[in-house]
C-alpha cells in the first residue's frame, strides 16, 4: 500500500481550510438568508442567475437531514463554500503543476489566493459565487492539457465544465467565451470550436428542462429566453442595478477593488473605538504596508519574466479578467461579480512572471493579519445589529404593523418561518402617503428612527431618499436591543 504524506502543498491547503471551516459568517447577508430559505423549505430551487445552485445544495444537505444530522441550513451552506474553495485551490495548484511553477512559489500563489478578503469572505458564507468557480478551473485545466497533449477530447471536456459553470452562475458565461476564444486561437478550425460549443447545449437544455418540471411552462423560445435573462430584464427593460450612477458606480468600482484583496470597510472604524486592541494589528499591517510599498518600488527583480510557451493561456484569462472587471463596474461596482478575480491575476501573472518571494511572504502576511483581524474574526464573532432579535419580536407580534429599516428582516423572517411576513413594510419600498395612510387607522411600529449604522454602500445608496421622523406623532420606545453598532430601539407610532 502507498504510504500517504503530507507535502507543503496539503499543509498549507490544511492551514486555510481550518481558517473557513471554523470561523463561518455569523453576520449573513440577505441573499444567504434568501438561499438557505430555499433550501430549507425546497422552495424557488432553480433561479435563473445561478440555476442549479440552489439546487445542488439542496441535494447535498436532504441525506444529512434525513438522518437528522445536520439541521442548520445556512451553516451547512457555509461549510460546502469551505469545502469548494478548498477544491478550487487544489485544481488551481494543478494547473500551476503544468505550467511548470516551481513548489514554493506554487504555495506562495495558494496563500495568496486563499487569505485574499473576497474569496474568504465568500467561502464563509451562503452565496453561490464559489461553486461556479471549481467547474471553471477545471474547464482551464482541461484547456491547457489540451494545448500540452493537442487532444480533442480535453477539448470536449473542457467545454463541458465551463458549460456547468455557467449553469451555477452566469457570470461564468465570460469564462467559457474565453476559452472558446482560445481553442480557435490554439487549432485555427471550425472543427475545434464544434468540439468545445457542443457541450454547451446543457445549458438551453437545463434551463428548458427547469421551464417544462418545475415552472410549468410551455417551452417556447419567446419563455426561455425571458426565463433565462430574467435577472436582467423585467418585462423587457433592464432592470436599474445594471447601469450608470455616476460618481457613486466609481466609488463602489474602486472599493470593490480594493476588496479583491483586503478588507476595506466602515467597520475598522467602530472595531477601533469599540476594543483598543485592534490597534495591534493596524499597526503590524501599517508596518507590512509601508515596507512592501518601499520594496515595489525600489527593488529590482520584483517582476522577472518566465521563459515559457504559455502566453495564450495567460492571454486568455487576462481576457477573462478584463471582461468580468467590466461586467462588475456595469452592475454597479458589484463585488460578488469578482469573486474569481484573485484565480484570474494568479493565471495571467503566475504564468507571465516570476514574483519575488520575499515580496509575496509579506503580502501574504499583510493579507491574514488585516482580513482576519478587521474582517473574517469580527464578522464571526459580533452581531453588527443583532436584527434576528427584532424578527423574533415580530413573529411574536404578529398582529401588528411594523416598518423596519432593513430588507434583511424579510429573508431572515422566511428563513425562520418558511414564508414571507404580512405585516411588514420596508422602508424606502413604501411611500410615505401609505405609511401615513396606516397611521390614520392604527399604530405602526418601527426601528428607523435612530437605528444605529455605519457609512457602508446602502446609505451611500440610499443618499436623496425621504426620511421619516414622525414629528407630528406620539413615540413610545417598546423594544430595545443591542449589537456591535449600538442600540435599535422599536418605537410605536400613534397618531395624536
């Protein structure tokens, strides 16, 4: 028998694995109450945007609650991510394998990508960004042996997996243009791109079988196509998060990026105030900072290019990189479109140029030391608002009106509840003439008045909107709990 051992590769994987698996997402955002509400009550599976993700979960978790082992449905959600961020580092190291990246720096590249903020964040929580990713790299794997071994068949298999990406997420979409791209570019022949595109019938062939069983639908072109674009377009014009906002699309855009790597959020802020020990690692990063920005400049041989006949897959996942780059900035700076970027700068300057080791162990260092402390660790350990509190007071209240702040409330009630509250309106999503209309006949109770938040991309967002004071009304604070940011307190409004 083959004596299994541990090489620096696994042991490094090893370190990041047990960074996710135990320090998940306790401050969850709406769409992962919205999916593990799916999940949970096998309700809205196949939704168009990520098709089977939903799906797939569902499928993964049904046995373990069958046996009544495992019943926390967003954890188990978390802990899949985990795991599928583990795998996606695997195949990415066997790419790098064939490329011919020598061990250490082939190690640096894991925990590089592994500590980078967007990817942990999102392999600690409920979204559906990082399954996609695994079936992308391994259609970037297969391309590359088809570009070593000139074999069609890793063409075909190739194909097949981007195919599957995209059926996770369509984002992908992106992905498998980019090697379609590269095949015609490697084979110069229609025959190539028949290998590599037929595969792709899965995807009209998936999302037509999901019309026909589960939407009940007649399968016309007219219903699939709208079925299939539906996040993009809502009776045939393309819905606002998919356009121009000016400076604020900018804003976002360049947050987003630095995000790619390090967390960049209002938190630090209140983290710092709230224990002065945090000023203990924004010192250590300052210091890394400082020295890694005076090494780029400074040393010689940061970037040393590699002798090798890889250009095209470089090129091509530049490609890919530029394209989804893009495809965030039109949706609004939209960071969870970026989640594949750090995989994406790995496979075109990996590839391209050898990059001082030193340089990396510091930038790695910075990267833990920073993400963990000012991201991954408060993010697990506080409860920013607590809000849980203020749906249990609503489902014990159900005879009354409330208006709440957030849209969180409503995911996180279907959640627990397994359908949508009846009697709640969100603020920002009615318009004051109702609210007031309510008012003329009963109380309303509400969490806006002076509920605690930080500068964060939602009130940039909400910047113009009507703001409800209830001057003219009586105010009786009913419910009050707390969180990282401070005090929410639930006032019921009568009129006078």
């Amino acid at each position: 028998m083959r004596k299994f051992t541990f090489t620096r590769e696994s042991i490094a994987l090893g370190i990041i694995f047990i960074f996710y698996i135990l320090f998940p997402n306790n401050n969850s955002s709406l769409d992962a109450f919205g999916y593990a509400g799916y999940v949970e009550y096998n309700k809205y599976l196949f939704k168009p945007h990520h098709l089977l993700s939903h799906a797939f979960l569902y499928g993964l978790i049904a046995p373990f609650k069958a046996m009544g082992w495992f019943t926390d449905t967003i954890l188990f959600g978390k802990v899949i991510n985990s795991i599928f961020q583990i795998i996606n580092l695997i195949v990415f190291n066997r790419i790098l394998i064939l490329l011919n990246i020598p061990t250490k720096q082939r190690i640096l590249f894991l925990l590089t990508i592994g500590f980078s903020f967007n990817l942990w964040q999102y392999g600690v929580e409920n979204e559906v960004y990082i399954i996609p990713i695994t079936f992308s790299l391994l259609g970037s794997f297969y391309f590359l042996k088809s570009l070593i071994n000139k074999n069609y068949f890793f063409v075909v298999i190739s194909g097949l997996f981007t195919a599957f990406s995209c059926l996770f997420h369509q984002l992908h979409f992106f992905w498998w243009l980019g090697l379609l791209i590269g095949v015609f570019l490697h084979n110069k022949n229609i025959k190539s791109l028949i290998f590599y595109t037929t595969p792709a019938l899965v995807v009209p062939l998936g999302y037509a079988f999901v019309l026909i069983f589960y939407q009940n639908q007649e399968l016309t072109i007219s219903n699939l196509y709208y079925f299939m674009m539906h996040d993009f377009y809502q009776e045939g014009i393309a819905k606002v998060s998919y356009s121009w906002h000016g400076w604020k699309s900018i804003l976002f855009q360049s947050v987003s990026t630095i995000r790619i790597f390090l967390e960049a959020h209002p938190n630090i802020f209140v983290l710092l105030k709230t224990n002065w020990l945090y000023f203990v690692p924004l010192l250590i990063s300052l210091v890394i900072g400082i020295q890694l920005i005076w090494q780029f400049f400074k040393k010689e041989k940061m970037f040393e290019k590699r002798e090798n006949n890889r250009e095209l897959f470089a090129n091509i996942h530049l490609f890919i990189l530029i394209a989804v780059y893009l495809f965030a900035f039109y949706s609004y700076g939209n960071v969870e479109f970026m989640v594949a970027l750090p995989f994406l700068i790995f496979l075109f300057i990996g590839v391209k140029f050898h990059i001082n080791q030193q340089f990396l162990k510091q930038f790695i260092l910075l990267l833990f030391v920073w993400n963990f402390s000012f991201g991954i660790f408060p993010d697990y350990y506080y409860r920013y608002y607590d809000d849980q509190k203020l749906v249990d007071y609503i489902i014990k209240n159900d005879d009354k009106t409330f208006l709440v702040k957030s849209y969180e409330i409503q995911n996180k009630y279907f959640y627990k509840k397994g359908v949508n509250p009846i009697n709640v309106l969100y603020f920002g999503k009615v318009s004051k003439d109702s609210i007031l209309s309510i008012l003329e006949h009963k109380a309303i109770y509400t969490d806006i008045i002076d509920k605690p938040e930080v500068f964060n991309r939602a009130k940039i967002h909400a910047m113009g909107s009507e703001v409800f004071t209830f001057e003219e009304y009586t105010k009786e604070n009913v419910y009050s709990y707390k969180g990282l940011y401070g005090t929410s307190r639930v006032y019921k409004i009568l009129k006078n």
